[in-house]
C-alpha cells in the first residue's frame, strides 16, 4: 500500500461520522475512498494509531 497522508485519512473519517447533510456528497465519496484503500473504517482508525506511534504492528488476518 502507498503511503497516505495520516491527514487526509482522519478528513476522511471525520466526513463520515459527520451528521450535517450538506456534507452528504463528500461523506459518499470519503466512505468510498476508505472502502477502497482500506475495506473498512476500524482499518482506516488502525493506520492512524500506527502513524502516531511508529512501535504499533498492525497485523490483519
């Protein structure tokens, strides 16, 4: 996987947990964006943890 700003994923995140509805369009494409590069949001908050603290293993089986 290419390296992703750990920024732009909590953007994402942020749009998707946001409740106002004139960010609707963008919640779509964020949620669409996570889905593609990390196939659920609980990944997509696991990278950010392992950004922050580089002696985090992140192991999916």
């Amino acid at each position: 996987m290419k390296v992703i700003s750990a920024t732009l994923v909590k953007t994402w995140l942020f749009l998707i947990k946001s409740k106002d509805p004139q960010l609707a369009k963008q919640k779509f494409c964020a949620y669409q964006k996570i889905r593609r590069l990390f196939g659920s949001t609980d990944v997509a908050e696991l990278y950010i943890e392992q950004d922050k603290d580089h002696d985090i293993e992140v192991v999916i089986v």
